[in-house]
C-alpha cells in the first residue's frame, strides 16, 4: 500500500508561527497537568507544595517567553518581562531552603500580582497587534486576584493553597492554550497553500 502524497499539501510549507503556536500549546498543557496536580494533591507538605507553584511558574515564564518569540520590538521584550517575572516567583519558591506557607504565600501573591497587572497592561497595550488579546488580559486579571488572595490570607492551609494555586494555573494553562490556537472568525492562515 501506498500513500497519495501529490496536490497542494506537497507544495504546502508549514506558516512560521506554527511551531511557535505548538510550543505554547504545549506549554499550556504542562500549566494545565500542574494545575490538576495541585489541585488533587492537596495534603503536599509544603516543600512539595512550593516545587510544585516553583515549576509552574518557570512553565508559565518559558510560556511567556515563547508567546513573543515570534513577535517584534516591544511584544518581545514585554514577554521576556513577563517570563523573566514568572522564573524568578518559581526559582524563588524552588530555592528557598526551609520555605514556610506564609513565605511560599507571599512570594506566589507578589509574583501573581505582578505578572497579572503586567500581562493585562501589555494585552490591552497590544489589542490591535495581538489576537485574542482579551483572553490573555482575562489570564492577568485572574493572576492579580489570586495573588491578593495569596498575599491577603497567609495562613491559609496547604488544602487552601493548592486549591486556590492549582485552580489558578489549570485557568492560566486553558486561557493561554485557547489564545494559542483560537482564529478569529475572518482570519486565514497566511503562507503558501493556504486557502
């Protein structure tokens, strides 16, 4: 047996934005598998608790990072920015030896708040460049809320933490995989073959 391999789809060259697009895609997923895991692991001590918030947010930092790539000028310094916010809250968090749930609160709140009032500003900046600009400004405004709620009930108990984290960066993971591959309606992939 052998494949029919001619017509269009052999001419056809992959859009360069595509591999760009996977690679979020995939990050995404990895926001969304860390955030279930959190979410169903609520009895972590909070060592366990703190690799966990640490490696999703250097996941969401190199998510950041290659949502600019394939952009120019100010989007791609606005996403190292952004990843650069996200990998120090999780070497932070990864790093500090003997981290309490008050320490790990503060560092998770301070590290949200920043990075969601500054995705929302580049979003909003960004509207006529970016598309799905709104659900990338969603995913801001969802990190400043939690990072309030972090920073606003320290105590809170390792149930509480994972719930409230792992819902956070399940949302962030599903925002971030639906901006990666959403088209809007009018949109066409540009490049040859495409139609």
């Amino acid at each position: 047996m052998t494949a029919n391999v001619s017509g269009q789809h052999v001419r056809a060259t992959p859009d360069r934005h595509t591999g760009v697009r996977v690679v979020v895609g995939l990050l995404g997923l990895s926001a969304v598998v860390l955030g279930v895991v959190l979410l169903f692991s609520p009895v972590a001590a909070a060592r366990t608790l703190a690799l966990l918030v640490g490696l999703s947010f250097v996941v969401g930092g190199l998510l950041e990072l290659s949502l600019g790539w394939a952009g120019a000028g100010h989007r791609r310094w606005a996403s190292v920015l952004l990843g650069a916010v996200l990998a120090v809250g999780g070497v932070l968090a990864i790093a500090w030896p003997g981290i309490t749930l008050v320490a790990l609160a503060v560092i998770t709140g301070l590290t949200l708040i920043t990075h969601g009032a500054t995705r929302v500003g580049v979003a909003v900046v960004a509207r006529d460049e970016v598309p799905g600009w709104g659900w990338l400004a969603l995913a801001g405004a969802v990190n400043v809320l939690i990072g309030v709620i972090a920073i606003v009930w320290p105590q809170a108990t390792v149930l509480v933490l994972s719930l409230v984290l792992g819902a956070q960066i399940a949302a962030f993971g599903v925002l971030l995989l639906v901006a990666a591959f959403w088209h809007p309606a009018g949109a066409r992939p540009a490049g040859p073959g495409a139609g």
